[in-house]
C-alpha cells in the first residue's frame, strides 16, 4: 500500500523545483549555482511558483553565472524580478543575490562543488555553509538539499520537515529511513519535492484523490 502511495506521488507532484525552473541539474557549476538562486528565491515568504517564475526569469537574463551575476546592474536584476512577479522583496533580493555570487566567486571560485568538499560529505556541514550566504536560512538550505541530493548521493536521504509534512498528509511514515525505502535512490530529489508540494496543498484537498 505504501509504495502504490510513494509511486502515486511521484507519478503526480515528481518535478523537482529545479526542473520547473528550467534548471537541468548535474554536479556542474553552472546548474549548482542556478540551484542556489533558486533556493535564495524560495527562502522568503512567497508562493513557490512565484519564485521559479522568477529563477527562471534571471537565468533567461543571462545571469546562469556568478560573474554575471555580481556585474549585473542592480537595477537590472530589480526589473527581472518584478517581472517574475517577486516584487514585494525585489529590492532587498537584489542586493542579496549579487553578494551571494560574490561570496560563491570569493570562496569557491565560483563552483559550489567546492562546497561539498569544504563540507566533507556533512550535510548538517552543508546546511551550515549554505546558510552564510545571506538571505539563505534553514528553509533555503533543505531546499538546496532536497534537490541537490539528485546530484550529490552523499546527501542522500535528505527529507526535512516540510517533506515529512507532506507524508504525514498522505499517511506515509513520518521516518526518514522508512520515506526513503520507499522509492529508488535516485528518485529521492522527486519524492522529496512531491511530497513538499503535498504539505502546501489546501487544507480540506485530498492530495491523491481522483
């Protein structure tokens, strides 16, 4: 019965966030640092969709990059954001993801595998390093876990407490382990994301009704 369920949920709600956003995620340094965008963009308190829409608008600007990214005009990236519809926090945004590429570019040289080597296969380390960039908290940084365990099997199982939320709602087991066993390895990134996007659902919804 569980498994139909996990398989239900990844044949429904399995696109990663990543994905929507027009990411095409690999341990390379361009899709690793459009992923900590993206995550930065899911951190404040704005619809998801609100914030690919936006991830996506800044990558189609060209800003797929650190560099172009901190030489962006500020200016520029306000405009890319309200026109992903990010405009209650455009302004403070903008200056947060220029120094976010600054920051990438000063300790990473501009590729976050770097920072899987600095974390020495942690994820709790990872989460932490995540977290000095600013803007990023403890919800940013499981979104960047969440998605970049597709990527990075050592952070595998990653499954936080809006993932748990999500199947808790669904009557899956509320254990990280169990969750994990329930699909392949490499599934692990979807089922993550179809069981957060289960948690926002409405209340009242039913999540894998007809």
């Amino acid at each position: 019965m569980t498994d139909d369920v996990a398989a239900a949920v990844l044949a429904r709600y399995g696109t990663t966030f990543a994905e929507e956003a027009g990411i095409r995620l690999a341990d390379e340094p361009v899709p690793l640092f459009q992923l900590l965008v993206l995550a930065q963009l899911l951190s404040a308190r704005i619809g998801a969709g609100v914030a690919v829409a936006t991830a996506a608008e800044l990558f189609s600007a060209g800003w797929t990059v650190p560099q172009r990214l901190r030489d962006a005009g500020r200016g520029s990236v306000i405009a890319a954001l309200g026109r992903g519809g990010y405009r209650r926090y455009d302004e403070r945004t903008a200056t947060q993801l220029r120094e976010m590429a600054t920051l990438v570019l000063d300790r990473y040289g501009g590729d976050l595998r770097g920072l899987a080597t600095a974390a020495g296969a942690d994820t709790d380390r990872a989460s932490h390093l995540v977290q000095e960039v600013k803007g990023i908290g403890a919800t940013g940084a499981a979104v960047f876990l969440r998605e970049v365990q597709a990527v990075w099997p050592w952070v595998r199982p990653h499954l936080d407490d809006r993932a748990r939320a999500g199947a808790r709602r669904i009557g899956l087991p509320d254990d990280t382990a169990q969750l994990a066993g329930l699909v392949a390895s490499g599934d692990l990134a979807r089922f993550a994301a179809g069981l957060v996007r289960i948690s926002r659902l409405p209340a009242g919804q039913d999540p894998l009704g007809g």
